[in-house]
C-alpha cells in the first residue's frame, strides 16, 4: 500500500483531511497531499493507523491526536482575563490613592527640620520608586496575560509576574511600617503636638494602604496558578476538535464577564474611597466630638498646641471634606488648614498617622500656626469655640467650647 492509498483509506473511515495528512506522513514522511479521486464510499477499509514508536494516539474513531489542547487554552484564557482585571484594579489604586498620599507625606515632611523627618523623607522617596517600579511590573503583566489567553507565553509566566509583585507589595507594607514607627515612637514624636507620644499603637504593615494591593495580588493568584497549572501542556491530548471549540468558546464568554464585571467593581470601589462621606451621609449627624486643653503651658510664641479634640461617635469622617474654625474669646472666625497645606497664617490641625479618615477614638490636634492666637493673658485662658463642619453639603457637625491655659 502506498501513501496515497493510505491517505484515501482513512478519508474512508470518516478521518477529516488535515488529520488523515497528519497520520499519514507518520507512516510516509515524503507524503504530501495531491488531487486524487473521490473514494468510493463502499470500499472496504483499510485497518486503523497503527501507533508509531514515540508518538501518542487518541483512542476511537473520530478522535483527534494533534488537538487535545483545548482544556489547557481555556484555562489559559480565565486566567489570562483574572490578571488583566487584577493588574488594572491595582494600577487604578495605586496611581490614585497610593502614590497620591505618598506625594502628600513627602511634601509635609519636607518642611520639618531635624534627622527623623529627613530619615522618613528618605524612607517615602524609596517607597514612591519602589510604587513606579510595581506600575512597570503591572503594565508587564497586563501584556503577560494577553500573550496567555492567545496561548503565545508559555504557562508559568502570568503566575511567576503575579508572584513577584505580590513580594514587592509585601516588601513596601513592612518598609512603610517600620519607617513611620521609626519616626512616631522612636524619634520624631513631639510631645507639644501629640499627647500621646509614648501609648500610641504601633503601624502594622497589614494596615498600610500599599497591603491593600498585596490582598487583590494574592487574592488573584490563588486562581491564576490553579487556573495556570490545569492550563499546562500534557503529552497525551484526548479532545476532539468539536469538543475544542465547545470549551474555548466557554472560556471566552467567562472571560468577558469576569473583566466586564471586574472593571466596574473597580470604579465602584474607587469612587466610594474618592468620595466616602456619600457613604455615610445618613448617619452623619450621630458624630460626636470632644475637646480637652493641650498639654503644653500658654505662651506668646507662634506655635503652641492648643487644644485636642476627639471623635467620641461616629466613623469615616473624611479629612478631605472637614472644615475647622475656632472663634477665640468671642473673636473674628478662624479657618484652620490641613498640617498638610498649611501656610502659616492662622492655625492648623494635626491628625495622628497617615489615614485619610478619623475614626472614632482617634484624636486631632488644633495648633497655632504662625499667629499667637492664645498666650493667656488678661484671665490667664483662653475661650475656643470649636466649629466642626461638613462641607459637603455645609451642614455644621458640632460647636464646642474648650478653656485653654
């Protein structure tokens, strides 16, 4: 028998023709496909292809040898889709909240003097590099995860790319935390503007904004090395090109969900930390504040902490939508700006740590910031009237009064 009759034959059986070339040139390796006549359907077959050494055959007529990657090509596709959802979430966090309060703490820190701001200045500037550094990395990955789902990359690099992305964050987390430790606790804690330098509780990386992006990371790997791992090539196919095409199909439609559904999480998730006081806008008006005197004695410098204020109800507060004034012994109103983007002309008011929000228990400090407003003369006190107000919507949260000597 030669090639040609070979060829013919397996036509005969039902073999479609790229597959019929495929067994045939195992048998013949000079067989190339010719014009031939059309095989009379009541021709006796010839026997099966027999199995050559060193190859593997389906088993059952019908079956496909050279396919039977279909499982591998739609795991690859999920899990392709899970690191394009997940690498755009981060990038979405970390250029908007991550290395937007890193450029804050740079600026603040800037403007104090002495080694324990310039030791934490450092600290931030190694952290902003390390944050474009995980930018890179998760534009690669979004590249990587395209290449997977196309099957052109081979199936360990979108789990090795995911993994060490998850290192960096976890690396950034622990630096993050201990360089503000180092600063509150160990150095740069001063004790004129926080009443509580010595019990403050220490800054755990697990709390840090950066971690937020280690859970998403780890959180998508779980998926992505299981869904990597099935999606490995075997050596012994057994999918037929019908049954191909049936799980690719699949695998598609589960992948535009998944990034279709992901990426409106992700501006779901990013306007409500862009926006948080819509959030709570029904029970603003259960807030309560109190005031205590500073610590530190009157004088007639510039620079006093006056008083100290605490959310005793309520959580979330935004500091971004928070308005103080202070009216001092029946004055004029006094606007009191952020530490953050304070300019000396008036007061200014310290939160304790790096949170965007106050929560309840936590304490901000009203300072004087380049004006004497308080020195105790006359009484040898000072009445401060203590303005709380949302400005959202303008509506005033609380007005306290606090005696400060």
């Amino acid at each position: 028998m030669d090639a040609q009759e070979y060829y013919q034959s397996l036509l005969a059986q039902g073999y479609k023709s790229e597959d019929s070339v495929a067994f045939t040139q195992q048998h013949y390796p000079g067989f190339t496909l010719a014009p031939t006549p059309e095989v009379n359907p009541s021709q006796m077959p010839f026997p099966a292809p027999v199995q050559m050494p060193g190859t593997s055959m389906g088993v059952g007529v019908g079956q496909t040898i050279v396919v039977g990657k279909s499982k591998g090509k739609a795991f690859g596709i999920i899990s392709g889709s899970i690191g394009i959802v997940m690498s755009i979430a981060i990038l979405v966090w970390t250029t908007q909240m991550v290395n937007a309060a890193i450029s804050d703490n740079i600026d603040v820190f800037s403007d104090e003097s002495g080694s324990p701001a310039e030791t934490l200045v450092s600290a931030l500037k190694t952290l902003q590099i390390l944050s474009y550094l995980s930018i890179a990395l998760l534009f690669g990955t979004i590249g990587i995860s395209i290449l997977t789902m196309l099957k052109k990359s081979k199936w360990w690099y979108l789990p090795a790319i995911t993994f060490t992305i998850l290192l960096l964050f976890v690396g950034m987390g622990y630096y993050t935390a201990i360089s503000v430790n180092q600063y509150y606790h160990d150095e740069g804690c001063d004790s004129e503007i926080y009443s509580n330098c010595g019990y403050m509780k220490d800054e755990s990386m697990w709390n840090t904004d950066v971690m937020l992006s280690g859970y998403c990371t780890g959180f998508a790997l779980i998926f992505i090395g299981l869904l990597s791992l099935m999606s490995k090539p075997k050596s012994s196919p057994d999918e037929s090109i019908e049954k191909e095409e049936v799980w690719v199909k699949a695998a598609w439609v589960i992948a535009i969900i998944v990034m279709v559904f992901g990426l409106l999480a992700t501006i779901m998730v990013l306007s409500a930390f862009m926006n948080p006081l819509n959030e709570m806008q029904s029970g603003e008006k259960n807030f309560e504040f109190s005031g205590v005197d500073g610590t530190a004695f009157l004088d007639e410098q510039d620079d006093n902490a006056l008083l100290h204020i605490t959310m005793d109800q309520g959580e979330g507060l935004s500091f971004a939508s928070l308005q103080v004034e202070i009216i001092v012994d029946n004055g004029a109103n006094i606007m009191c700006e952020s530490y953050d983007y304070h300019d000396g002309t008036g007061c200014a008011y310290h939160s304790n740590g790096f949170s965007n929000t106050w929560e309840r228990g936590d304490e901000v400090i009203i300072v004087e910031d380049g004006s004497d407003l308080c020195n105790g003369s006359g009484n040898g006190y000072c009445e401060i009237v203590v303005i709380l107000t949302n400005t959202i919507d303008g509506e005033e949260l609380q007005r306290f009064t606090v005696y400060v000597y």
